[in-house]
C-alpha cells in the first residue's frame, strides 16, 4: 500500500500555542486548554507545511506494523513512563522557575518496568545508545500484539497471522468517494503506522459496532486526503472545521517532504469533538475481502468471517453496518 509519513512521535501543532486556564473540553479533569494562536509554528515553517500532503487526523489508537518472530506483526503503543518519585521530581522541576537547564533522568531507576519484547518508537532522541524521553517525561514505544492477547483483544481482533492479514479501511481503489472494508497482507504495511478504530476505543466517537456486536479496523496513516482544503490561517480552518461537511473530522495532520508531521486538531481552534455525524459516515462503503487465495478456515465469531458473510455488500455509511452476533 502507498504510504505516507509514520506516526512515531507526538506530532507539534501547526500554529504556535498558548496555554488558557480554563477546563479542557478533550481530557476530562485537565484544569487547562492549550490553543492555537494565529502564528504559524516555527516547525511548520521550517517544514513547508504550504507544500505538504493534508490527510484526515483519524481519532483512534496509534499501531504500528513491523517483523517480530520471524514475521509481520502488528504492535500497540506503549509509552515508557517514570516512577512515582521521578514524576514527583520531573513536575516539581517544570514548575520551578529555574528550569533553564534540561531534567537530568537517571535512566536505569526512574522508569516504570516494560515487557522485554518493547521497542522505543523510531525517531526518537537517543543518548549513548539509549532512548531520552520527551517533553512529557514518557519514552514512547511499541509491543507485539500477541494472537489471544486480552489486553489487547482490539487490536488483536484485526489481525490473523496464520494467513498473515489485517482488517483495514480505506479509499476503494477505483472509486474515491467509497469507502473498502478488506482484508491487506500484513507485509504491505511493513513499517506503517495505523489508526485502531472501532466500538471499544476512545468512545468510540464514529459510533461503529455494538457492545454485543463490536466492530474495529485499522487505517494506515495518511490514507484519506483532505480535499478543498482553505488558505493555512487560523480564522479560515476555524470556519472550514465549522461550516464544511469534510470539516466533520477531528484535525488534519500535514505529511511534509522532509518526514515531518504537523497537526491541528479541532480542541486547538477551541471547538468540539466528536461530533454528532462525522464525515467519515458521509461515505457509502463496501466490502471487498478477496480472500480466494487463501485456504482460510477462520473461527466462526471473529471479524474476518463476520465480514467473509458480507463480502461484495455495500452500506450507505460505515455506521450502519451491523454484525451477526
């Protein structure tokens, strides 16, 4: 599959941002909101975000695709994070006055223990042949998804290794507007990053599945352009977020051409998500699984046979579709 940047790090905002003591409206008990001034970023700029790709910020959890055992596996977000008593010193130090001079960590003792089979995220600052954690104090990083694994049943429900596939929605190839539910080798998405979405993941804010019914997919990074898109300034991204039907998304990330990624999302221009109808399930969307290929006994609950059942069937939005249970 065609690929865009990888999501290996958090992304900065594409406007410079201020710091406003009021209730956040994306995390609950969080006493503050960060929004975007009218400036553009020094990064963004430096980026050329003015000839960068625009693509849809999709409101998931953030995946990634790489070998483990010998194979394609699909590995989950899991940012290294510090103790108790180095979080108590890292805040104290960000509250302090003089915090001039970088947080010095103590790499062996200030972390919380990760599974041995953890990877720090690529592209992350590494000192002496070791990852430094970010602004945030975290170390952001990837582990396997194992077949069966409970904690992370999501997203081991759109995977198969035996037959080494994943469950993904994208563009159909040969028609724009459609949306394709199918089912991609895991090698063509070797070294992406995708988006997990579906009835058990952030709220689930495109209102897919059901609690006796869930329903989840994988979205490569970058898979859905963002068309029509104004002039990069803060008042018209304000009004296309708020009056455009392709505005019905939750931010754009901008894929520029030194690998960078720039993000707005909504809560940066102070107004809502999710929102009631997404543009998302504005789309008809059909699903094309073409496993003939393969010699594919899959057990009879899992998503892949679920949508075998409803293969070639086409749906007037992603929302609507409902499986057997």
């Amino acid at each position: 599959m065609s690929r865009l940047g990888s999501v290996q790090r958090k992304m900065p905002c594409v406007f410079v941002t201020e710091v406003k003591a009021e209730p956040s409206a994306k995390r609950e008990h969080q006493p503050f909101k960060v929004l975007a001034t009218e400036t553009l970023s020094e990064k963004a700029l430096d980026a050329d975000v003015y000839n960068a790709i625009a693509t849809e910020k999709v409101d998931g959890t953030c995946c990634y695709v790489t070998n483990y055992k010998g194979q394609p596996y699909l590995w989950a977000r899991l940012d290294r994070k510090p103790n108790k008593q180095a979080d108590k010193r890292f805040k104290k130090f960000l509250h302090s006055k003089d915090n001039s001079k970088a947080f010095l960590w103590n790499m062996e003792e200030d972390f919380k223990p990760v599974p041995e089979c953890w990877i720090p995220a690529k592209e992350i600052e590494q000192q002496n042949g070791k990852p430094v954690p970010d602004e945030n104090g975290h170390i952001p990083g990837w582990v396997p998804v194992e077949k069966n694994s409970k904690q992370y049943c999501w997203h081991s429900s759109v995977v198969n290794y035996e037959f080494g596939i994943a469950l993904v929605l994208r563009h159909d190839p040969d028609e724009p507007g459609l949306l394709e539910i199918c089912a991609v080798p895991l090698s063509e998405l070797l070294e992406q990053t995708l988006e997990l979405i579906g009835t058990n993941i952030n709220g689930n804010p495109y209102g897919l599945g059901s609690k006796k019914s869930p329903l989840h997919f994988l979205i490569p990074h970058g898979a859905f352009p963002v068309r029509n898109l104004p002039t990069l300034k803060h008042n018209d991204l304000l009004s296309w977020f708020e009056d455009c039907r392709e505005g019905k998304i939750e931010g754009i990330v901008w894929h520029c051409g030194d690998g960078c990624l720039i993000k707005v999302h909504r809560h940066h221009l102070g107004l809502c998500w999710p929102l009631p109808d997404t543009y998302m399930n504005s789309k008809p969307v059909i699903v094309n699984m073409n496993l003939n290929k393969y010699d594919c006994a899959f057990d009879n609950e899992c998503l892949f046979n679920q949508f075998l059942k409803k293969d070639k069937q086409k749906f007037d939005r992603l929302k609507d579709i409902m499986l057997d249970v």
